[in-house]
C-alpha cells in the first residue's frame, strides 16, 4: 500500500481562533505519529514561530514554512531545502516600500541557517502589534537602515499595513518583477483591518513547497491529503490528491475542496484524521480475517 500523509494548514485549519491547539487535537495528532502516520504542517509562519503555538505535539516529519519557501527538518533542526529572493531583488523590493514610507520585515536565514526577522524601528500600529504578538522570539532583531545582508537568503519580505497602503507597493513590485516572485496578500487574522503583502521567491508557494516536500519525502502527491481554509492554501489544494477544507474557510477553498469538514473550532482536522485511522485499522482487521479463511 502507497503512504498517505496527511498535511495541514495551521492558523484557521488546525489551530482554534486564539492560536491554541484543543486537547483533542493534540491527542489525535499525537497518536497518529506515534503509529507511524505522516502528519505534518504547511503554514506562512517560521519554525520558532510555528513551534510557539504547536509544540505540544512532538512532529516527526519534515515541516513546510515561510508558505513554501522552506523545508524543515525539525526532529534533527536541520534546513532540508527552499527557495530564497535573490539579494538585489528583495533589496529594490525594500525600497520601493521604503518610497511608500513603509518598510518590511526581513525574513531570512543567515550564514548559520538560523531565522532572523530584520526590522527598522517599529512605530505603526500593525507591525507593534505582529511584534508584540510574538514576545520573547529571538529572529527579531532591530536595524538602523534595513537591507539584505550579503550571507543571508531572503525568505520573504512582509508588510504589514491597511490595504490601501499596500496596494501600491504591490502594484509596482509586481510590475518589476512579476515574472521572477511570488505576491501574495491577504487580511491578517489577528489584526483587525490589517493585511499582510508578502513578497518571496515565484516559487515560494505551497503549491511548490509540497512538491518539493513530497520529492523528499518520496510520497507521491495523489496520496497527499490536504487541509486549507484560506486562499495562499490554494497551492497546496491544486498540488494535494486529496483536498479537504474546513467550515470555516475562504469561499475560494471551499469551491475547489473534494471535502468539507467541521470548522477549526470544532477539531475538524482532527476528526477527520480520525475517522480515516479507524477506517485503515477496520480494513486491516478485514484483510487479516480474509487472509485466514
């Protein structure tokens, strides 16, 4: 029998609505790993980003992050593979922002593969509140005038702002540079009135980030089970065999789902993981049975 792997979206999917796991989610995921199931997440966050909201649950498998631009291996803390800006195009994206008035923040590894958030004083009320929602994370570090450094690899660049702010930006980066990035916008779920515009590599998407998942993991995509609720999940719903979205989720993720299960509130992800363990463990049952007559 071919592996199945069962990967899933974070923040609106797997997480409730204040950043936490259910006890039952943490169960079931839990169990699932410790039977040799492939679970594992694909999200827009960073590892010690990610980590600060699900380690409760002890991942075995190699992770997804920074939407695709990142392959990590977090049982041996190990950088597998990715996608990074080219240095002069996230620094001509810096300074298009920086004509706007705005600068980003910097999410890049450096010359130890380690996560750093690089940032100009913080003064608008999105970017203290993105910060302040992350105390104590050691990738933030505060620069006078921010560039790319010449060692580091550019995971993406975020601004975070009203819509109306990032607009232009988006319209004129795109413009310069649309054939050779990956833009994407959309409203932040913790920031009432607030979106997040990141730019990174046109590959740095969860659609290629699956792929380049599954090719080192050596599962093949159609037995790639998938968990979204909003549109930079529509990557991994066009790349995943099968495709499962929450209640909850964007209109978008509901019409391409094969599936629709209860919301991020009601452990949908987990119950459906669930149900299709009980199922295997059934048809196990049934073959062993049927082998002995």
């Amino acid at each position: 029998m071919k592996k199945r792997a069962y990967i899933t979206d974070l923040d609106g999917t797997l997480l409730r609505s204040d950043q936490t796991l259910s006890p039952y989610t943490r169960d079931v995921i839990s169990n699932a790993l410790e039977q040799d199931v492939v679970v594992t997440f694909a999200t827009a966050r960073g590892n010690i980003s990610a980590q600060s909201v699900v380690s409760d649950i002890s991942w075995k498998y190699p992770v997804i992050l920074y939407n695709g631009a990142l392959i990590y291996d977090g049982l041996n803390q190990n950088v597998m593979d990715g996608y990074w800006l080219e240095r002069d195009i996230s620094n001509e994206i810096i300074d298009v922002g920086r004509k706007f008035g705005i600068t980003p923040f910097y999410f890049s590894l450096d010359k130890d593969q380690r996560e750093r958030v690089l940032h100009e004083t913080l003064r608008r009320e999105g970017e203290m509140s993105f910060y302040d929602s992350r105390p104590r994370d050691p990738r933030f570090l505060e620069v006078k005038n921010l560039s790319c450094p010449p060692d580091y690899r550019t995971l993406a660049l975020t601004y975070i702002g009203l819509h109306e702010e990032l607009e232009p930006i988006r319209q004129e980066v795109t413009t310069l540079y649309g054939d050779v990035i990956h833009a994407h916008m959309m409203p932040d779920y913790y920031i009432r009135n607030h979106y997040f515009l990141e730019f990174s590599h046109a590959k740095a998407n969860k659609r290629d980030g699956l792929r380049l998942w599954s090719a080192h993991m050596g599962i093949d995509l159609e037995n790639a089970v998938v968990f979204g609720d909003h549109i930079n999940d529509i990557g991994l719903f066009e790349a995943g065999g099968t495709r499962i979205a929450v209640r909850n989720a964007h209109e978008r993720i509901l019409q391409l789902a094969d599936h629709i299960i209860d919301s991020n509130e009601l452990d949908g992800v987990a119950h459906y993981i669930e149900r299709q363990m009980e199922l295997s463990r059934k048809n196990t049952t049934i073959s062993t049975l049927g082998g002995q007559l």
